[in-house]
C-alpha cells in the first residue's frame, strides 16, 4: 500500500464533507436558487430540482446540540432527534439558516412531534408516509404525498414544477447513481483502492448537487481510483477484515464506529444506511404516464426500518453481501431508535444463519463515552476473522 495518495477530490476540503456541501449550495444561492431543508431519504428531491432548487440535508449528529435539546425534549429520545432539534434551538444548523423551507415526512414518532415543535420557524411541509409499501393503497398514497409537496413548493416559492422538468430529474437521478455505482465497484474490489470517508464524502454531496455539477467530479473519482488499481494503491492491508455497516442514519460524531472499526484493522467497504449507499441503490423508471407515480415506487423501496413488513431490507442485505462480499456485518443502532433496534434481531439471525458470518450490534450515542467500549467489541470481532 502506498501512502500519502492523491485524494479523490482535491478541492481543499477532503475529508469534510459538510464543508464541501455547504459550500456548494452558497454558490447555488448566490445563482438565485431557492434552498429547501430536507431531514430524510424518503424527501423526493427530483421534485425539489424540477423547480430549480436545491436540496439541504439538515443538521442531526453533533453531540454537542444534544444538551440544549434536552431542555424540551426527554432525555431517552433518539440522539438524531435531539441532535436536530438542538441545531435549531441554537441557531447553529448553516444549512437550516439557508434553507427557505422545509419538508419533514412521518417516518417515526419522535420526529413527528419534533417537527410540531418547529412547524413556526419556516414554511414546511410533512409528508404522510405509507409505512406498509407492499399494500397497492401505499403507492396511490404517496404518490398523492409527492404531488401535494409539489403544490407547496408551487406555492411557496410561486414558480410552476412541469412534468418534463421532472422527468428530466428523473433520468439526471438515474445518471448520477450509474456512476455512484462505478464507485462503489471499487469498495466490492479485495483489496480496497476506497476508504469509507472517500465514498461518504460524495454520496453526502449527492444529496444536495445536481447531476450536471456532479458529473466532472464523478467521472474525475473513476478515473483516479483506476489509476489506484494500476498502480498497486489500495486502503488498509491486503487481508483486512472486511466490513459492512448497516443499520441507522450514521453521520459527525457517529462515525466514531467507522473510525474504530479501521483502527481495529478492519475497512469498511459497504455502508447500509440512507446516509450512505442506500440512496443511490435502485433506478427510477423513465417516460411513464406519470413521472410522480414512478418517484412513488423508487421512494418506497426504501428499506428503512419504519416500513412493515421490511423484507426489502433483508433482499437488498443479501444483494450487497454477494456484491461486496464482507467478512463481518456490523449494525449500528441509535439508542431509543426501537424500530431499527427491534429489527437487529432479524438481521442478525439472517446474516448469521443465510450467511454463516459475524455479526455485530452496536447500540450508541453521538457521546465519546462509549468509544472504549466499541473498541473491545470491534477489535474481538476482526480477531475472530482473522483466526
């Protein structure tokens, strides 16, 4: 392994993505955009971009926000709630100060109380999500959702969404995950030529860049990580243990577990999670009658724990399993998140006994206080792969 390797985006701001995100979409607002905040993945962002504007993803995993939303909120809540609603308290989320409005959506029950608490700040809009995907109301259902978003943002920002501009964000969304996805071919490589933080930092400035802007440094990203392959350059060890996070929106202070996990001699290759690969996993299907309805079935795909029954969840673990086949399965669990705790159960014994592999749950915070902990657990873990 060589080190001190060119980064795959070389713009100053390696390895900080927020810096990077944030950066661009003061640019978008200096061109005359209008900024919307979004919380989650299940945030239709064609619909955003047909109108000419940007998506934000809001602030949510800082610790140090977590005390001043424990003023209101109770002390036992999710750290992702708490984490946002401290932001906001604190006046301290950048990417909340630019957004114009913001669009929440029903995914748990904290959430949508938190959004009752600061429904007054800005203009938002909460969209009712389906949460049994496979019952033929769900698609109806949102697709109804994602025209009704569309009249707010109409409404709003007084400017008309058409059908074409659309469709065109469509085939743009398809676009950028086709080379997301020549990325990620990289992390299924033995060994590796990606770190995870490399991979993080452009699916986290996916969310909010536009294909258009996005393409250079995509097709720049492909090209330097082939030249890595030439050249014999790769992360970690040749036989480093090889990882896959699943499990809960993982971001700031909880990528402490990914650090440790590399610390520990392991690469993470996969990140199973709707602040990693997940978003760029699937494709929308172009020129249909009706472009919201084909959003609608993209979007619920997803296989976040709210849904029920969640098998999706289990058909694409085993998809990225036989793609980038890792030695271990680690799930990462937010404390008070008791979908995805409840459901670790399930991914347990389908890893362990489909796949006969390790597997590991993790249950944290956005605290340091745990870290000695994980690393115990984590480091046991990489010595039973290695024996």
């Amino acid at each position: 392994m060589k080190t001190n390797v060119e980064p795959l985006v070389n713009d100053g701001f390696a390895g900080e993505a927020t810096k990077r995100t944030l950066g661009y979409l003061q640019a978008q607002r200096e061109k005359g955009k209008n900024i919307v905040g979004i919380y989650c993945g299940y945030a239709p962002l064609e619909i955003i971009r047909a109108m000419g504007a940007a998506p934000a993803v809001l602030c949510a995993f800082a610790d140090k926000t977590i005390a001043a939303g424990e003023e209101v909120l109770p002390s036992n809540l999710c750290p992702l709630i708490k984490s946002s609603y401290g932001f906001l308290k604190t006046d301290t989320c950048p990417f909340f100060a630019i957004s114009e409005a913001v669009i929440a959506e029903t995914t748990c029950d904290g959430k949508k109380k938190m959004f009752e608490l600061i429904a007054d700040i800005k203009p938002m809009h909460v969209m009712d999500l389906p949460q049994l995907p496979d019952q033929a109301e769900a698609i109806a259902n949102w697709t109804s959702m994602i025209k009704k978003l569309k009249g707010f943002l109409e409404t709003t920002f007084d400017k008309k969404i058409n059908d074409a501009d659309v469709e065109k964000e469509i085939a743009a969304t398809n676009e950028k995950n086709r080379l997301m996805n020549k990325i990620f071919d990289f992390a299924a490589l033995t060994p590796t030529p990606v770190s995870w933080l490399e991979f993080y930092d452009l699916t986290y400035l996916g969310q909010a860049a536009t294909t258009q802007d996005m393409l250079p440094m995509l097709k720049q990203t492909i090209a330097k990580l082939e030249e890595r392959v030439a050249e014999g350059i790769y992360h970690g060890e040749k036989d480093s243990p090889r990882a896959m996070v699943t499990g809960c929106p993982v971001g700031g202070d909880a990528t402490k577990v990914f650090k440790v996990i590399e610390e520990a001699g392991g690469v993470v290759v996969v990140l199973d999670s709707c602040t990693g690969m997940k978003p760029y996993s699937g494709m929308i299907v172009e020129n249909t009658p009706d472009p919201y309805e084909a959003l609608s079935r993209r979007y619920l795909d997803l296989p976040c724990s709210c849904m029920t029954p969640n098998n999706r969840r289990l058909t694409e673990l085993d998809k990225m399993i036989e793609r980038f086949k890792p030695d271990v399965v680690i799930d990462v669990v937010l404390h008070a998140c008791h979908s995805y705790n409840i459901e670790s159960h399930k991914i347990k014994e389908h890893v362990i006994g489909k796949h006969k592999m390790p597997f590991l749950k993790i249950e944290t915070d956005y605290s340091q206080s745990d870290v000695g902990q994980i690393r115990t657990r984590v480091e046991a873990l990489m010595e039973l792969v290695r024996k």
